[in-house]
C-alpha cells in the first residue's frame, strides 16, 4: 500500500528476504547506502581559465548492519558459517531488506545483490543483566536497487 503524497515514512520494523526466507524480526538498519564514484576531468578553456568537470564513476559495493533480538533462530549462524568456510557459491545470496509500516505492508524494498555475510556479533553477556540480548550481522554487497 503506498503512502500517501507528502507522507513520510515510519519504520515500525523491518525484516530481511534471502532466498525467499523472512526473517522479521530486525530492530535496526544502519549503513545501507548507494554509492558511486566521482570521476574528474580537468582542463583548460580555450581562454585559459581552469576547470573541473565531475561525472558519475562506477558504483560502489557497501556493507548495511542488521540488528535483532538474540533468538533461538539460527539462520544468521547457519549464513556466515557458509562464508567463513569459503562455500561462497552457497553463501553469495541475493535478498532484500524490507520497510514495514504500522500494519505490516511494506513500503519499501532494497534489494541487495551477491550479499553474504561478514560478521556477526553478538551484543554483551552479563549475569543479572535485564538488557535485551541482540546480533548484529553485517552483510556485504555488490549493489543495491530500490524497489
């Protein structure tokens, strides 16, 4: 369902598509980004005054951090222990992570491709700790589309 004009949207949760499997429980999203680089041509005018002009350069690969609640779901392990023992044809996935509204449609998709997974990190173990326990997988990809 889409926004209405001049809505913005707010992220009431969010979730990660790979391989057809959703998984919704993402508290948070950072990082993720499209990027290219900047070429620059330099010279001179036919007066002789310098300029630099920019144009778009090749698009970048990135990297976006996802961070859930500690569950007993393992498809983040069962992912980077594919990559960290090098089965990178099972490992490289593509997949989208997901913007759900308050009603749970999404409403907005960015779908990353030959991602796999670079780290994960679970957050601090503290005995008596009231603090919920989270994972953060950092995931590389090649590029990135907005769908």
């Amino acid at each position: 369902m889409p926004l209405p004009d001049f809505d913005s949207a707010v992220g009431h949760s969010f979730g990660l598509e790979v391989d057809s499997v959703m998984i919704r429980q993402i508290t948070e999203v950072s990082g993720l980004k499209m990027e290219q680089d900047v070429i620059e041509y330099k010279s001179n005018t036919a007066d002789g005054k310098f300029f630099v002009r920019k144009a778009p350069g090749a698009p970048k690969a990135g990297e976006v951090t996802l961070t859930r609640g500690l569950t007993a779901d393992n498809s983040f392990e069962r992912w980077i222990k594919d990559c960290r023992f090098g089965k990178m044809g099972e490992a490289r996935k593509g997949g989208a992570i997901i913007v759900f509204d308050y009603e749970g449609f999404p409403i907005k998709r960015y779908k990353l491709t030959n991602a796999w997974a670079k780290s994960l990190e679970i957050s601090s173990l503290k005995a008596g700790d009231t603090s919920v326990l989270t994972e953060k997988l950092v995931i590389t990809y090649e590029s990135m589309e907005v769908e």
